[in-house]
C-alpha cells in the first residue's frame, strides 16, 4: 500500500528481529512501527479476522507504546485507542507531536495508517498528486533537492522520471539527490555512501549516470543488499563508468559518513518525512512522477524562465523500483 503524498510505506519482517534504533523525529518513529506484512493485511482487511483473540483498545495501545519506549528508549505516550472496524487506532505522542497508528486486534501487528478505499479518498489522494500551482520560492538558480530512501521504491521511480529533468536543466539547476537515513537495512546505508562518494570524488553527472545504471538493474534489486551477489553488478558498473572502485570504498570509510549525517540533518530541518519529498529554494513542492511534471514545478522557481522551459519531456510516469 503507498499513500501517495510523500510516504513509502514497505512490507517488512516483524520488529521483533530488528535491533534497536535511536529515534529523534517524526519520520524515524514511522521507520519503526512498519511491522505488518501483506499476508496479514489481506486476513484482516478482507476477512475482518484477527490473527489471534481480540484484547481492548487500550490493552493493545499500551502494549504497542511499551514496544516503541524498548525501541527508541523511552518518549512514547499513549493518548488514545478508537475501534476503527478491522483495527484499532492508538494515538501515541513523541517529542510533542501526535501520531496516529494502527494495530491489529490480538494487539500483536500494526502499521503506520489505514487509507479508507473510499471513491472520494481514491480521489483525494491521487489530487494530492497531480501537479497544481504552487507558490515556490523563486531564484535566479533554483536548488531542487530530492529527498529518497536509496533502496525504496518509489524513491527510484522519481529518480528515474528526474534523470530527464536533469540532463535538461543542469546548467540552470542545482539539482540534488540528498540522504534521509537506512529505512530498509544496514545496506541501504551503505548504497547511500556509496552515492555520495561517486558525486564527491567524480561529480553529479557521474553520480547520475551511476544512478541510470543501478535504478534499471532489477538484479540489484533481488540482491536485497547482500555483498556476494551485489559485487558482481556494482563492478560492472563501474567498468563501463570508469569509476574506480578502491577510490570509492576509501572514500565511503572516511569522509561520506559526515556528508550523509548532514543531509541526513538537513532531511530534519525541513521536516522531511518520506521517500520521495521533493524540494524546490526550501520548500517541499506536490508533483507528479513523470519527466515533464518535474521540469514544470522546477521552471516555476525561476525568477525568469529559461528557454529550456520550454521544451517538452515524457509524461509517463517512471516505473517503481528496479527495472
């Protein structure tokens, strides 16, 4: 399930095989809590079945708020539970901010939020995504900053429709891909440094045609991280990108670990909260997946227009995932 404004919600292992990880904002205690599989939201939304006997709202609201304090020591409060049908939701406060959530009603699964499949929600959401005027801050040379999860999926689809936009206004653009932190496993992490360092040591038209190379190989993506099977791909591309690979894995244990917590930081700043957010002169802007759709919200941030503004890019939109 994705809800489309800015939220890649995937289907995880349970929490319970994660380790522990210190969360310090919104986005990151979503990270967490997204612990429910497909299987089991088919048996719950289509059989109205739990996976075991059902507790009160209140006993699975606690018990879900006692998990999270062992997951980001401590700073969860319960506020509320609500039968919703199916689910409860349990409304949780952290660092000020109430968060709804959603658990199963053995009080054993949930997840971040439950999208009614409603024609007027069908509607509302796919609105939220179509481009619509926008006030953006204009420049002279607009800085556009796509936030992406280097594994998720929906974070590669916008890369995709980006590369288009890119080789387009590049010149005119400070077009930048930027980190907001390993939601899927250690590798993703590590693909990340791996991104920065190819920029830093080669420049961000080596590191986009790195990311043209990696986003279409859906043999990447069934390495799902694993070293042994991603070597192999990764030394392909970066024989026919003459890019050398000892340069880059020095580079990933010495400086890119400071660049990736600073964008990192900067993801913070803005309140960034999911894979992809797009940002234009500092604020997040809607738009669609697609080439064009991108050029057009970033011609909207220029003080005067460019003659490039002009032409016309695919309005398809890219594909999620590898591939």
């Amino acid at each position: 399930m994705e809800h489309q404004n800015h939220e890649y919600k995937a289907n995880q292992e349970h929490l319970d095989n994660k380790k522990k990880i210190p969360l310090n904002n919104t986005w990151k205690i979503s990270a967490v809590i997204l612990g429910i599989v497909a299987a089991i939201l088919l048996v719950i939304l289509f059989t109205g079945k739990t996976m075991g006997n059902t507790v009160p709202g209140n006993e699975a609201g606690k018990g879900l708020v006692q998990y999270l304090n062992q997951k980001t020591n401590g700073g969860v409060e319960f506020i509320s539970s609500a039968d919703k049908g199916y689910l409860y939701e349990i409304k949780v406060r952290y660092q000020g901010k109430e968060i709804p959530v959603y658990s199963t009603k053995d009080g054993k699964y949930f997840v971040q939020s439950a999208i009614p499949l409603t024609d007027q929600q069908v509607m509302g959401n796919n609105a939220a995504s179509v481009n619509t005027p926008q006030e953006v801050v204009k420049s002279d040379k607009p800085v556009a900053e796509a936030f992406i999860f280097s594994y998720c999926p929906y974070g590669l689809q916008f890369e995709k429709a980006l590369f288009s936009a890119y080789e387009l206004l590049k010149d005119k653009v400070d077009f930048k891909i930027v980190a907001i932190g390993a939601m899927h496993g250690e590798f993703e992490k590590v693909e990340t440094l791996r991104q920065i360092s190819i920029e830093q040591i080669y420049g961000k038209d080596k590191l986009f045609s790195y990311l043209k190379e990696f986003d279409k190989n859906t043999d990447i993506g069934n390495c799902r991280g694993d070293d042994g099977c991603l070597n192999k791909y990764l030394l392909d591309i970066y024989n026919k990108l003459s890019i050398d690979k000892t340069k880059i894995e020095n580079y990933m244990k010495s400086d890119a670990e400071k660049i990736y917590n600073e964008q990192n930081a900067r993801a913070n700043n803005l309140g960034v909260g999911g894979s992809p957010t797009f940002v234009i002169n500092g604020v997040q802007v809607q738009v669609n997946r697609d080439s064009n759709s991108i050029k057009e919200v970033v011609c909207e941030a220029f003080n005067t227009k460019p003659s490039e503004c002009s032409q016309s890019l695919s309005a398809q939109s890219a594909s999620a995932g590898f591939g």
